[in-house]
C-alpha cells in the first residue's frame, strides 16, 4: 500500500508532504500554526505538538514510514505559509541545523506588500534585534541588531500591490517582514508591521528550499505550489514565473552530469578463413 501523501492530524487536517527521503521531510505549512514550545498559541495550535502527538498515537501516515522522531529544522512565523523542513532522526536535526546557521541552504519567499516599489531590485543589510517595548516584535537595531540581509525583485503589481520575491541571505526573527517595512512597503495582511489584523491573511510564502543533503550528499531542490497563493491576492497564477523558471533552470545546473556514452564500435568484416593443412599421421607398425 503506497504510503500517504500528508501528515494526517485529528479533525480531519491535512498537511500536505511535498517531498522526503531517508534524511528529511519537507512540508506545505498552512497558516495558524506555531512551531516552538516557547512561540504564542497559533489559531490551529503547535505544530510540532501535534505532530509528535501523531505519531505517538500511531497514525498510519507515521507507521508506514516507520517514524518514531520528527522535528522542524528552522521556523516559519504562524502565519506565513509553505515549505518547512523536519529531521527524521534526532542524530540528522544538528547537521541539517547547521545547514542553515552557516547559511548553506537557498531559500525564497513570495511577498505581497502594499504599493508599488521604485526600484525592481534591491538589497536591504538594516541589522535587527527585539523589540524590548513591544513583546513578540523586533526592529532595526543599528547599534546591538544582528547582520541581516535580503534581496528583493519585483515580479508583478496590480493596482495598490506588487509581487516581490524574496531571498533571505539571513534567518533572523521577522527579517523579511520588517525589511519591506522599512522600505514603506510592508506585506499585506501583516499586524506587527503592517496594517493588517490578527487573522488577516499574511501575504508571505515560502517557495523553495535548495540545499546538499548532508548524509545523502545529493542536491535537494523543493518548490511549493503558488498558484492557489497568487489567485488568493489577485495576481495571475503565472506571476511568479521568472523566479520559479531562474529557480528551475540554476537547480538543474547542479545536477550531476550523465557519463558519455560509449560509442558503439563499427561492425567489422569477418577475418578470411585461411585452409588449414591436414596433419599428416604417422603409422606405427610392430615388429611380428
């Protein structure tokens, strides 16, 4: 029996697994949940929570793959959609965690923000910190922030909103969310940084994952689905397609390439047969 497709959560939730092998599991994350034991209560809850809870009650998404550990890599606000990565084993959680604090795994976001942006590409490097007036908040801190650094490319508008793709150079707390805002640009939907309220649609998506599996050592490439995300904030569903084809086209570069194949050798005449001389026998006669 093939095995399921989604990590299959009581009341009927499905979160779909977009793509897995022996080392990883990576994910479509819906909105409304939170990840770690110390974040605030999501509107669906703690997805790693549940998931734990999951496989300990053995779900058979679980048991067909003879699960027993699974753990988030690195976080995505409750709100933002898309590709999340988990550990299957405990011994894979540091080497995959590494990936990412040395900055080694390729990552893009789609962000709708409002207005429309001057420029078609930029990069922003304000450093950011927390917030110590507002918990739960961070902002830029020029004097104590952390280096942070993302690069922007502008990819549709329609009236009011622009289509940015997104490719965080830094994993710090909010990054992107706060780095359109400083740029009078924040993304639709947003809360803390926007003019959005709490339940609001977030207008910010994780698309793809590119990293070297670090047991493996094969090349993982994993993109979401964004149609559905686009239609959502009244773009077309083939918006994001320069970054997608860029994405396609840099993770197909990577691939190993396919040996030469040997050239098949030119049939050749049958060698002439040469007639042999018949051995002469030499008769023994016995002496009577």
């Amino acid at each position: 029996m093939a095995k399921p497709t989604n990590i299959e959560l009581p009341g009927k939730i499905r979160i779909p697994i977009v793509f897995e092998n022996r080392t990883l599991l990576i994910v479509d994350k819906p909105a409304g949940w939170v990840l770690g034991p110390d974040g605030p209560i999501g509107r669906r809850g703690n997805l790693q929570i549940a998931v734990e809870s999951s496989i300990g009650a053995g779900a058979y998404w679980a048991r067909s793959r003879s699960l027993k550990f699974l753990r988030f890599v690195h976080r995505l606000d409750a709100d933002t959609t898309g590709l999340l990565m988990f550990s299957k084993s405990f011994g894979g959680l540091e080497p995959l965690s590494e990936l990412f604090a040395e900055r080694k795994v390729e990552k893009r976001y789609l962000a709708v923000v409002e207005g429309v942006p001057d420029e078609c590409h930029w990069t922003c490097t304000l450093p950011l910190g927390p917030d110590q007036e507002h918990n739960g908040r961070h902002r830029v801190d020029k004097e104590n922030g952390r280096e942070s650094e993302t690069r922007f490319e502008v990819l549709a508008s329609i009236p009011g909103r622009t289509l940015i793709a997104c490719e965080p150079l830094t994993g710090r707390s909010h990054q992107i969310r706060i780095h359109l805002a400083e740029a009078g640009y924040p993304i639709v939907g947003d809360p803390l940084y926007g003019r959005g309220y709490w339940g609001d649609p977030l207008g910010l998506r994780s698309i793809f994952l590119g990293l070297r599996d670090p047991y493996l050592k094969t090349q993982v490439h994993v993109t979401a689905p964004v149609s559905e995300f686009l239609e959502q904030f009244g773009f077309a569903k083939n918006a994001a397609e320069p970054v997608l084809m860029a994405l396609k086209k840099a993770a197909e570069a990577t691939k190993p390439a396919k040996p030469a194949a040997k050239p098949i050798p030119e049939a050749q005449p049958p060698a002439p047969v040469v007639p042999t001389k018949p051995k002469r026998v030499r008769r023994f006669t016995p002496p009577v």
